[in-house]
C-alpha cells in the first residue's frame, strides 16, 4: 500500500535535504564560483568575492544554508589557482569562513547590520589572516591582513545589502 501524496510532501520537507534546499544552495555555489574568478590583488592569489553569496545564504535562509555555500565557495576560490596554500590548508579556512557565516547570522539577528558587518568584517579579515602563520609566518599574515579585510569588508556588505534589498520581499 502506497502512502497518500500529501503526507510524502510532508515528509520531504521535514528533511533537512529537500528539494528546495539542495537548489538554493546548488544556486548560491554557482554564484561563488563566478565570484571565485573575480580576484582581488593580494600576495596570496585566493581572495576574491566568493564569499558574499556564503554570507547572503546565511542571513537569507539558514546558518547550515550561508555554512556549506560560504566552505564550498573558498574551496573553489582556492581550486581557480590552484590550492597555493595546500589543501588542508585551504580546507581548513573554508571550515573557519563556515564559522564566521554562523557568527554573520547571529550577530546580524541579535544586533543588526552594522554590528553584523564590523564583527565578519574582523573575523574574515583579521583574525583570519593569522591562519597564515601557519604557513609563512607572522610577516605573512600581517601582508596579507589589508588585502584580506577589503575583500571582506566588500564581500560581507554586498551581502548585507543584498538582504536588506530582499528581506521585506517575497524572494526569500
């Protein structure tokens, strides 16, 4: 005997992986890998505007949503030139840019935009950097550090912007 139409549907969208989900977030990656080619110069080669649709993602329709666009993205971000840092290298920065798309949401949601953009702005930017001590020293965080918080700043209030623009809209 067959399940009645109406309780599959129910049950597809109490998974966490339903439809929808899966294309808006297949959507939003699509939208990091275009960003992924636009670079922004710096020492490194990896920063870019992948991250913005992450952070959109996030604040639009769920913290796991902006968590796994915001990873994927840099993973491709990195994967255009080819993973100069390594890959756990890498991987691990889309693990802590998945954390700061979290810390994006909550703030936005606890205190606003502008708090929102400053704390990811810092997060991204600096604290970030110093995951290149790992690799070339504290120099090279410290180079990398104004290159990184532009690309951030610009990334995270695209995105911020973006959602203002919709959050009162029927889009999201």
């Amino acid at each position: 005997m067959t399940k009645p139409v109406l309780q599959e549907e129910q049950e597809m969208t109490k998974s966490f992986w339903n439809v929808k989900r899966v294309a808006i977030i297949a959507i939003f990656i699509a939208l990091s890998a275009v960003g992924a080619l636009i670079k922004i110069p710096s020492p490194i080669g990896t920063i870019g505007l992948d991250s913005a649709p992450g952070f959109f993602a996030a604040l639009a329709f769920g913290s796991i949503e902006g968590m796994i666009v915001i990873g994927i993205g840099h993973i491709l971000s990195a994967a255009v030139i080819g993973f100069p840092l390594s890959i756990p290298i890498h991987i691990f920065i889309a693990c802590q840019m998945a954390v700061w798309a979290l810390a994006f949401r909550y703030i936005q949601k606890k205190f606003g935009y502008i708090l929102a953009v400053i704390a990811a702005t810092l997060l991204n930017g600096v604290i970030s950097a110093f995951t290149l001590v790992l690799v070339g020293g504290i120099g090279m965080a410290i180079g990398v550090m104004p290159f990184l918080a532009l690309a951030s700043g610009v990334n995270i209030i695209i995105a911020a912007l973006a959602h203002k623009a919709v959050s009162g809209s029927n889009l999201i």
